[in-house]
C-alpha cells in the first residue's frame, strides 16, 4: 500500500497548477471555515477554507508566476489566478508556508482528504453570517468561535452582535457592496417595479437541471419573476456548489443573490446605471467599471472579479436571461454586500432553503450534505421570518 497520495490544485482555466504529495498519516488534511470580513471581501463567499500543503520543510513551494499578490494584511500574502480569478494559496509572512483554497483540488470527491473542524471569526459577522446554515458534517457538530479556531469563546448558535433590520420600515433606500481593496464597488436598491422586467429560466437552485431533459432557460416559460420574494420585499439569495463555481472561486460554497441590473447603480445616490459594454479592445470579454476584470467560464457566461484583491464579483450569464442592453439579471456575490443587519443581509436577501444549487457537482459530499441539512434547521428556527424565502414566484 502507498504511504503517500498525490494531489494536484487547479485554477479554472488550468493556468496555475501544483502537484504534491501528502503521507496518508497526515490524511484527512484539517481545515476551518472563515466567517472573517476579510475573508469575505476577498472571495465574495460568506465562508473560505485552506489546507497547508507545505507541511514539511522538503515539500515544493507552488509556481505563482501565473497568479497575481495581493497583502490582505500582514500576516499573509493571497495569490489569485490573473487570467480567471480562481484563489488558490495563502503565503504566509512569518514562516513561508502556502495553504491551498480547498475548491482548488483536483479530485472526484475531498471526502476523507479535507476535513473541515469548525466555524471560525464568526464575531465579524455580524449575524452570524453562513455559520448558521452549516452547524453539523457527518452528524458532527461543528465548534463555533467568535475569532480565531480554538483559541477564542465560543460562539452559540443564536449569537448576533445586533438584533437584525428585517422589517419594510427600516430597509434603507440602498446596501453598499464593495472588495477588500474597493476597487469594485456598487450599490444594490431594494426590489421596485423594474425589479419584475428581467426575463430568466429557473436556476438549479430552483429547478434541478438534471431533473429534466430541458435546459433551465426553457424551464420558466410564462416568465414568473422567481428572483422576487416576500411579496415584493426582497430578492432572493441561495448558495452553489458546482464545479464551475467552485473552480473559478477557489471555494466549496458560492452564495449568489439574483438582482436586476436595474437595481444595481456605480454611486451611493443611484444615478449611474450598471453597465456593460464590449471590451473596445475587442479581445471577446467584456469591460464593466472599476478594477473589475471579466473572465469567459462557459459559453455565454462571464464572471467578474477584482483584478486586484481578487474578489468573485458577478455571474453575468447570456443563456435564457434578457440580452445585453436590458434589465438583465445578474447573480452578485454575497460576500461583497455591506449590510447593516450582517452577512447574510436579511434587509434586502430572502435565503433559499429547498436546495443547494448543483449538489450533484459538489466535491465534498459531506461538507454539502451538512449544507443541505444546516438550511432546513435554519429554517425551522426562523419560521415565518421574512428573510427565508417562501418561493411565492416559484410554482410547486
């Protein structure tokens, strides 16, 4: 029997690799999910992970030459892909080590290789952000701590900093949205009549794709404007785990919030429109504003992130949604908001419990199956509140 296994991390579009041996002594390789507003603006995820693949003084550094660096803070160094996005390492400053995004390993499955041991700087969060929807792994509670993992209190399940905005009267007019180094930002308007104008097909997250032989795009015919909730107070917000997202974010979990370009300005006073115009360049992406930079992951499909932090901005997809020119609907990453209530900015978002988008793709089944589970305890926990989406949109 080998005593090692080889592993091998990828960005999206393959242009960073690294390939490294592990002891299987050392297997399942520990990691915690960071709730932190780092963490957060950098990736547009409410949660990241990273396993150290340096673990020993003789193990090959990764080759970054194809990665940008960005020094979120002096501890560390990130390292993103410069041509999609996808963040792969952190570098650390004191002793060099690298630990490696764990959407990054290229494997059918991370079960019995990640293992993830806790919930960590869930203080910043305001609300208690996405550690609330993912409590328990394998039947397994997962410790939770307000900072660092083990080494600051615990954090109970029904902690919150503040009581959370939720009711009509104390929605404010608009919720920033910004990256870690604000080089991309935007403001995000509460649902209005333009809200009802985009035209798109159900998401997985609705309607299973596999389930039918129909594309999605097909799937919402008469146009119900699924994305609208709560009787026309919020837009709704879910979470994703396909191999797509997964690949380009560097992430497990992706958390998307579908919003009507109508609803999305460049200023705090609502007046600059959201734009998207052919690269003049002619190189087939397209230019937005700010240090956003767009990136071709399917046909038809762009995403955005910062080309500087590297922060997920948004999926900007063509197939089965209103054409350039219109009230798009544009999937925004959560990570990115700024909202008064906290993470998952209940204000504006209605969470979708049913389903985590694209389950099937997931790579660790258990990290998604604790997911899956999580949402429905969250749910029961918050019966009737207005943040939980009801579907109304949404025939059953």
């Amino acid at each position: 029997m080998a005593e090692t296994t080889q592993l091998t991390v990828s960005c999206h579009c393959s242009s960073a690799n690294h390939t490294f041996s592990v002891p299987n002594s050392l297997l399942p390789l520990p990691t915690n999910l960071c709730n932190c507003n780092i963490s957060r603006r950098i990736s547009g995820s409410l949660l990241t992970s990273y396993v150290n693949i340096t673990f020993d003084d003789g193990v090959p550094k990764p080759d970054t030459s194809a990665l940008t660096p960005y020094r979120s803070s002096s501890i560390l160094t990130r390292h993103f892909c410069s041509t999609c996005g996808t963040h792969m390492y952190l570098e650390y400053h004191a002793d060099g080590h690298y630990e490696a995004a764990t959407g990054t390993f290229q494997l059918p499955s991370t079960d019995g290789i990640i293992e993830f041991k806790s919930q960590m700087w869930i203080e910043d969060t305001k609300d208690g952000g996405a550690s609330q929807f993912l409590t328990h792994i394998d039947n397994e509670e997962l410790p939770r701590y307000l900072r660092e993992s083990d080494q600051s209190p615990d954090a109970p399940l029904e902690w919150t900093l503040h009581t959370p905005a939720t009711s009509t009267s104390e929605v404010k007019k608009s919720v920033h949205a910004h990256c870690h180094c604000n080089g991309v930002e935007f403001y995000i308007t509460a649902p209005d009549a333009t809200s009802y104008a985009s035209t798109s097909g159900y998401p997985d997250l609705l309607v299973p794709y596999q389930s039918s032989p129909q594309t999605i795009s097909l799937s919402n015919r008469s146009n119900q404007p699924w994305w609208i909730q709560r009787h026309g107070t919020r837009f709704l917000a879910g979470t994703c785990t396909c191999n797509s997202c997964r690949r380009a974010s560097g992430f497990d979990i992706t958390f998307w919030a579908f919003i009507p370009s109508s609803n999305i300005f460049r200023d705090s006073a609502c007046t600059q429109a959201f734009i998207r115009n052919p690269d003049p360049e002619g190189a087939g992406s397209e230019k937005y504003w700010g240090t956003m930079k767009s990136y071709t992951s399917s046909p038809g499909v762009t995403r955005t992130f910062c080309s500087i932090c590297g922060a997920n901005v948004f999926w900007d997809g063509r197939p089965g949604r209103e054409e350039e020119g219109s009230n798009a609907l544009v999937d925004v990453a959560v990570g990115l908001l700024d909202a008064g209530s906290g993470a998952r900015a209940e204000e504006f978002l209605a969470w979708w419990p049913g389903r985590v988008s694209f389950r099937e793709e997931a790579s660790n089944k258990g990290l998604v199956k604790g997911l899956e589970e999580g949402l429905a305890s969250w749910t029961e926990r918050n019966q009737g509140k207005e943040y939980v989406a009801d579907g109304e949109n949404v025939p059953v």
